[in-house]
C-alpha cells in the first residue's frame, strides 16, 4: 500500500496547499466517471492528509498494515534486459493445461 | 474374480433366462451384469437388437465409472460402444475423459481425426489450443495429427517466433507473428508473445494485446501473470505467490532476477505466510541491505505495532526508538487488540513524554490530538474524564474546532444544557463567522427562546450564505416570537417593527401567523375593521379548516386576549364540518409546532374544535397507526379528552390494540399514574402482554414507563399486608416494602419466589433484582404457566437471607 503522500506525489511535509493541488491534479487524471476506485483512493488519502491536524492525526493514530509486495518491488533487478529461455516460456505455458482443460470442459 | 463367476454363470444360462436377467439388470442399472449376459447372448446368436443393447449398455457403465473418477476405463467402455456404431462422431465427453485418463497422445489423435466443423465448439477449440500449446514440448503429438492440420502447419513459425524472442531477435519475432492467422489455434499465444516483445517499451500495447486473448483461452493464467508484471504488480503477495513455479520462474526471468533474488523472494514469501510476525521481521532486518535501509525501516516499523516483542530487534538494526515511539507502538498494539485501557496508559506515557521536551508548537498540537484521541476511544465508561480530556486539549490547541463541537455533543449525550451552551458560547466566540457555529448557536438560543439572539446569528449566516435557507427560516420564526412576546405585554409598536421585518423576509406573505399577530395587533389598536381584515386573509391563508381555526385560537391565547373577544371569527366551522386524515395529520403537526415553541393553551385553543375532532375520528377514514399518532400526538399536548375519543374510535375499528388501550387509560388518568385504577391496571398489564407478544417495543415500553410512574407513586409495589405502618424498611432494598421485610426472611423468601416463579423471573434475575433494589413491577403481572419451573433454590435463598440480615432495620416503612 502506499502512503497517501505517495499516492498523492506530494512530500511528507507539504504544506496544506500543496496538497489540495497535487488532489486536484489526480482528480483530473482519474475523474470518477472513468475510474471510480482509483478516484476513491485519492480522495481517501486527501482526507487523510488534507490539513496539518489530519495530517498529524495519521503519523501518530494511523497503522498499515506491513506492506509484502512494496518491500517484493524493491528487489533489485539486476539484469532485465535477458529474457526468458523459449523453454521457460513454454515450461510456462503448458504448465497444469490439461488440468485448466479439464476444469474448463463440461463434466459428462 | 466376480467377472469370471458370472461370465461363468451366464454360460450356463438358457437363452430365455439370459434375456431376463439383461432385462433385469439394465432395469436395476446394474450395466456391468448386462454386459457379461449380453455378450454371451450374442456368442449364442448374433443379433441387432443385443448388439444395440450391449452398445447402450457399455455407454451406460462408461458414465457410471467416470462418475467414480476412473477415467481410463470409461474411456475403454466407451470406445467399446464406438465399435458398435461406426463413423460415430466422437463425443465431446469421450475427448474430456481422455483430458482427464492423461492420454493426450490419444486426444489429439482423436481431435486429428475430427471433421474442422466438430471442433468449432468452444470445447472442441480449447482441446486444439491446448493440443497446440502441448505439442510446442511434446513433439509426438504432432504426428498424431495430419499433415495438413493448422496446428501442424503453423508451428513452425511459433517456435522460431518464441526462439526469437528469447533471444532478443525482436525483428524476427515480429515479423513470425505477422504470419500467424487470426483464427489460427494459436492466436491467443502470438498475442501473449506479441505483449511480452512490447511490454518492456510500450507498456499499453502490451496490455492491449494481452485484453485480446479470448476470455476462455487456456493462455489466460500466464496472460493474467504478465498483464500484473506489466503493471509492476506481479510482486503483489496474492499475485506472485499463488503462480505455479514455472510461471513464477517465468517472472523470475521477466525481472531478471538471479540467484540472490529468487532467494530473497522465497525467503520473504516464506515468512510472510508464517504465523507470527516474527520470521518476517527476522528475514526483513536480514535483508535490508538489498531492500534498502529506509524501506525495511518503515516496513518493521509497521509490523511492531503488531508484534510489539520486536522493538529490541529492531533497536538492534536501525538504533534505539524514542520513548515516546515505543509508548506509541504499545498504545496501536493495544488499541488493535481491543484493550482500550492498556492503550490509554500508553498514550498517557506518551503525553508524559511529551511533557519534558521542550515547548513548542508541534508539541502542543501533538499533545492535543492523543488527548482528543484518548477522549473519543471506547471503554470509559465515566463521561466526565473524556470532557476533562477535551478541554484540556484545547489548552494546547485552542482552534481545533471538532473538539468544541464534541463537547458540545456530548453535553447533549448527557443531558446536560449548561454544558451544552457553555461551549456553544466559547464556539461562537471562537468562530464568530463559522457557518456550522452560527447555525448550531442558532438553534440552541431558538430552543431557549432568546429571539434576539437568534436573529442576530441567523443574520449574520444570512450574511456569509444569503441563501440559506435555515437560516432564513429561524429569522422569521425569531421575528415573529419576539412580535407574539410584544404583542402580549402589548408593545403593539415593537410588534409592527418585527412585522415589518418579517414582511420583508417573506414579501409573499406566505406563513399565516405573521397576519394573525398583524390582525391581532389592529384589534388592540381598536382597529376592528383592519383586524377583520387581516384575520380573514390569515385565516384563508391557513386553509381556512381546522387548522386555521386552531391557529387562530392559539394566537389569540397566546396573545393574552380571550377567546370570546374574538368569538365572531373563531370557531366558524360548520357544524357538519369533518376533517378528513391529511387535515387530522396536519392539525397534529401545527400542534406540536406550538408544543414545540412551548406553548401551553392548546387544551384551551382546541377546546372549541372538540365536537368536529369526535366526529371526524368517527367516520374519516384512519388506520390503526393513524390513531395511535393522533393518541400520541394529543396526549404529548396533554388533551386527555381528545385523547380518549381518539382511542375509544380507533379501538372500536381495531378492537384489543395495545397502543390504543394504552391512550385510552391514560386519557382515563388524565396522564397521571398515580389515578390508575385497579382495573384499568390489569387491562394494561393485558396490553402489555399483548404488545410483548407482538414484539410491539414502542407499546411496551410506554406502558411499561407508565406502570413504573405508577410503582414509584405507590412507593412500593407489592400487594398490603396489613397497615403496614411502622415496619422497617431495609436500607439497601428499596424494592422490599416495609410490609413485606416485616414478616421474616423464611417467608418473605417464599413470597418473593412465588411472585419470581409467577412473573417468569430466571434465578439470576432474582438476584439481580434483589442485590439492586429494583422495581417490584414485574411481580405484578403474575401467570401460572411458569410457575412449576422455578423450584427453591439455595443460591437465591443465600443471597435474599445475606442481604436481609446485612440491612439492619432503620427507620419507619412508607405508608402507602
């Protein structure tokens, strides 16, 4: 999950301004009529952060819970220009197909 | 073995007893017994219809032993059948039970055999897309198919598209893919490989190409893996754990990751499925090095609050936390576990730390938001110290606006006006200009009857928000209760400048009150000519009905003039006039309008419409609710006559309603319990019975607060033993008459059991009733249905004789 600042692109210490700016920018790429999750993300994290006390009120009050896939993203990528080995690729594909097959056919 | 024996016994069977026995079978489903008969038959005698029954009967047995999983056999059953029926088209189960027998060798056999139009089933497509897919590892199953057979022939240039792309050659891939076919068997692979050429550069396409393979293609799995690598979420913890390990090894390969990495990712995925916080954070703190120092800062922080234990293992890799940090991780770990008052001892070490860094702004605040927090978290049962908290709060942030509106809420919460206002003024003074502030202050100087100052802030709201239309409201409600106030110590100037004021807030003139207060005003100016004029027009304004004239009464009353002064105008209904319900409803509301404003002459004002309401509670036409809202509603403005004509109507269209029986005895009162007659007791103890039953709650509990009026005005509730007078009555047990504490516990037990076992009582309510002095109501209500199952119980009867002998006898029992 990331931290409201994150998820607003602003900075830990951004005054109350800025942050109904950098709002309103996200508003406008996700308006609710096209993406109405992504608008609700934003507005929550606003509310989180909106003014000084709230946003005081999150860092002592707010607990999330640890985040596994941020820390997994965070695993260095040393080399991702190779690409997969046709056999991986293929191992990849055929992988449990009859048994998805299977699951998908009709019973008799 | 049993095979054998019956093929054994069929052979000695007539032909005659044989065809009985298949008969027999089949009709018993007993297909496997059919079959060893039939085939006999036919080694006797070749016939069709034999032939015809043993076909059916193998395709029968093919079904029941796929139904029990054994897929092989039912393959070999049904091919038995196939044998009878040559040219037969392959049915779509027999290729679904070769899918699950594991013969795909054989599956593609058959699908290579298969006419093109029995393979355009959506089935019939996945088995020739998996065939395809299968046959890019397993170079056999080609040459189950023809020659001439798409998948045969364009697998080609899927292998060299793929080796292609392995190995970098874009150009190549691209152009291989070109010349794979839109309804090729592997479209929905080349849009994957396609995806997987661009993801890296052009992340939309690739999504865009990944949208296009079908729904129900057997590519979906690895498409779902690359569509969430491609959105940089294929490390999400459900997603990338949840793959199997050679789409896992694929993604591995997508982000490049070695050795050190896929350990890394393993070592994770382990201690994050652990039970304990523990592994992780171990793993986490190991690993911070590749994952980055202030990342696995933040994340172990995060999981301390869960697993509090670990704060030295922290400490131990990223320095010591602060007090007030560590004060902090126990208060969230607390509050997560539900032990609020553990938590608030927290967040008090917390405040105390704060307390010795130096002063400064963030402090205050910082000091202000734990106690508001400590204020509003559950588990303080003592109102007063989240009050205390509050406005302790304030001393270090004075302008945190929420925390006066919580005050204010809870003086509400408790009943208690002066707090109420006490910080609805410290509010207004604070935010003098808040629209919130205005209009809660506005509402509260309105329930105070403070006209002036109601005025004043729904003017000064008026100002910030012309069009607010509360606001505006409460103006002219203010103005036109300062002119009725004026108009009764008979100021008639200051009653003109209200209602100059009012007119020019509502121009349209159209509330009537304002020209019943106007007309009033002419009337004690002498002007009886305009008054007239005025009370008419108001008068019409109201509907000229019921209500009208009941407005007009109370203005009159209210104006401190007679009813009689003005008798020409009140009271001109017709004598045949009704009221119909919607006019009934509205009349109840202009009532409470004036309850509401606190008011007190509406017995007084309605007297004169008595004759119309009896008639119309006659023949309008109501429902049971109605009458019971209009009971309501009559009875909060304490018109007992109306009350009961009301109720006796309503219970003469809904006879034995709880709700109406209730109104009608209380109208019998007249509201006071204490005028309750022995007979109209039991009929609303019947009342009560009757609502519980219908779980009428609203009934219930009005009843059950009358008879408690009527328990306290009796001072105690059990029938008299004797005069009473002069027994003691034991401290501690206000529930226990004089009477009865006088006659020993041996028999006061037994009395009290009788009345427990009657009323219903369990054991544990007796106690409870006992130890805390409550009411004896619910011994009134006495049925013998329970009385059997409460036997004498030494629990109770050691409590009931701990309590009486505790309480030593003082001062003289209440007389009744």
């Amino acid at each position: 999950m990331q931290t409201p600042f994150e998820l607003l692109e602003v900075a830990e210490d951004a005054t109350n301004e800025a942050i109904k700016k950098a709002y309103l920018r996200k508003v406008r790429e996700y308006p609710p009529e096209r993406d109405a999750v992504a608008f609700q993300r934003i507005r929550t994290a606003f509310e989180y952060i909106e003014t000084d006390r709230r946003r005081l009120d999150y860092r002592l009050f707010h607990h999330e819970p640890p985040d596994v896939s941020a820390l997994l993203r965070r695993i260095p990528r040393p080399d991702v220009s190779r690409r997969p080995e046709a056999r991986a690729l293929i191992g990849a594909m055929t992988e449990g197909l009859i048994a998805k097959l299977i699951n998908s056919a009709v019973r008799p | 073995m049993k095979a054998t024996l019956s093929t054994l016994k069929s052979m000695f069977k007539a032909i005659p007893e044989l065809e009985a026995a298949v008969r027999e079978d089949l009709k018993h489903k007993r297909y496997k017994d059919a079959i060893v008969s039939l085939k006999e038959l036919l080694k006797r005698e070749p016939r069709r219809d034999w032939e015809e029954a043993l076909a059916d009967a193998y395709l029968q047995r093919a079904g029941q032993v796929a139904g029990k999983g054994m897929y092989q056999e039912a393959v070999l059953l049904w091919e038995n059948h196939a044998k009878f029926h040559p040219g037969i088209v392959v049915s779509e189960t027999y290729l679904d039970w070769l899918a699950r027998a594991g013969q795909p060798v054989k599956m593609t056999q058959v699908l290579g055999k298969l006419p093109e139009a029995a393979t355009r089933t959506a089935i019939g497509q996945r088995m020739i897309e998996a065939v395809a897919i299968l046959a890019l590892e397993n170079d056999s199953l080609l040459g189950q198919l023809p020659q001439e057979h798409a998948v045969v022939r364009q697998q080609p240039l899927v292998r060299q598209a793929i080796a292609a792309y392995s190995t970098g050659r874009d150009a190549e891939a691209k152009t291989c893919l070109q010349q794979i076919p839109s309804r090729s068997p592997y479209r929905n692979l080349r849009a994957l490989l396609k995806a997987l050429l661009v993801q890296a550069a052009d992340p939309v396409s690739a999504r865009a190409a990944l949208d296009r393979i079908e729904a129900s293609s057997l590519c979906q799995g690895v498409a779902q893996a690359v569509r969430d690598y491609v959105a940089s979420d294929i490390t999400a913890i459900g997603g990338y754990f949840a793959l199997p390990p050679k789409q896992q090894t694929l993604i591995h390969a997508l982000n490049g990751y070695g050795k050190v990495q896929i350990s890394l990712l393993r070592d994770i995925q382990k201690a994050a499925v652990a039970k304990t916080s523990k592994p992780l954070l171990d793993t986490v703190l190991r690993v911070r090095a590749e994952l980055g120092e202030e990342i696995c800062r933040r994340f172990c922080l995060a999981i301390l609050v869960s697993y509090p234990d670990g704060i030295s293992l922290f400490e131990r890799s990223f320095g010591k936390l602060t007090a007030f940090e560590t004060h902090r991780i126990h208060a969230l770990h607390a509050e997560q576990a539900g032990a609020f008052r553990q938590a608030r001892r927290f967040w008090s070490q917390c405040l105390t730390e704060i307390k010795q860094r130096p002063k400064g702004q963030q402090e205050s605040l910082t000091q202000a938001a734990i106690m508001r927090h400590i204020a509003v978290m559950p588990g303080e049962s003592d109102m007063k110290v989240n009050i205390d908290l509050l406005v302790g709060s304030l001393d270090f942030d004075p302008d945190d606006k929420a925390t006066y509106l919580a005050l204010i809420d809870l003086g509400e919460k408790l009943d208690e006006p002066k707090l109420v206002q006490t910080w609805l003024d410290k509010l207004i003074k604070r935010y003098p200009l808040d629209p919130e502030a205005l209009l809660m202050a506005m509402r509260a100087a309105n329930r105070r009857k403070v006209f002036k100052k109601v005025a004043g802030y729904a003017k000064t709201l008026l100002k910030i928000d012309p069009i607010n239309s509360q606001a505006r409201r409460f103006l002219l409600e203010a103005h036109l209760g300062h002119a009725r106030k004026q108009l009764k110590i008979r100021r008639i100037d200051l009653v003109h400048r209200e209602l100059a004021e009012i007119r020019a807030l509502d121009p349209q003139q159209r509330n009537p009150a304002p020209l019943f207060v106007e007309g009033l005003a002419a009337y004690l100016e002498g002007q009886h000519g305009l008054a007239d004029k005025f009370l008419l027009k108001a008068l019409a304004l109201a509907g000229g009905g019921a209500v009208a004239q009941f407005q007009f009464a109370m203005e009159i009353l209210v104006a401190g003039l007679k009813l009689s002064d003005l008798s020409r105008l009140v009271s001109n209904l017709d004598n045949h006039y009704i009221a119909d319900q919607p006019e009934l409803m509205a009349l109840v509301k202009m009532i409470g309008q004036y309850r509401e404003a606190g008011q007190s002459s509406l017995a007084s004002a309605l007297k004169g419409l008595s004759p119309m309401l009896k008639k119309s509670f006659k023949q309008a036409v109501l429902s049971q609710e109605d009458y019971f809202g209009l009971c309501q509603n009559f009875a909060d403005a304490a018109l007992y006559d109306v009350v009961a004509e009301c109720a006796k109507q309503g219970l003469r269209c809904s006879p034995s309603t709880p709700g109406l029986i209730y109104f009608e005895v209380l109208a019998k009162c007249r509201g006071d319990a204490s005028k309750l007659k022995s007979r109209d007791e039991s009929q609303l103890r019947f009342a009560l019975n009757a609502a519980k039953r219908a779980g009428n709650h609203r009934v219930d509990v009005l009843i059950i607060n009358f008879l408690n009026k009527f328990e306290e005005s009796r001072s105690f509730g059990f029938p008299d033993f004797g005069d009473g007078d002069g027994f003691p009555l034991p401290r501690g047990m206000p529930g226990i008459p004089p009477e009865l504490a006088a006659l020993g516990p041996e028999k006061l037990f037994e009395f009290l059991m009788s009345a427990a076992e009657i009323e219903g009582m369990s054991r544990r309510e007796l106690i409870g009733f006992l130890s805390e002095g409550q009411s004896s109501l619910r011994f009134q209500s006495m049925s013998e249905a329970q009385l059997q199952r409460l036997a004498m119980d030494k629990k109770i009867e050691e409590v009931f004789r701990g309590l009486l002998s505790s309480h030593e006898s003082g001062g003289k029992g209440r007389k009744r």
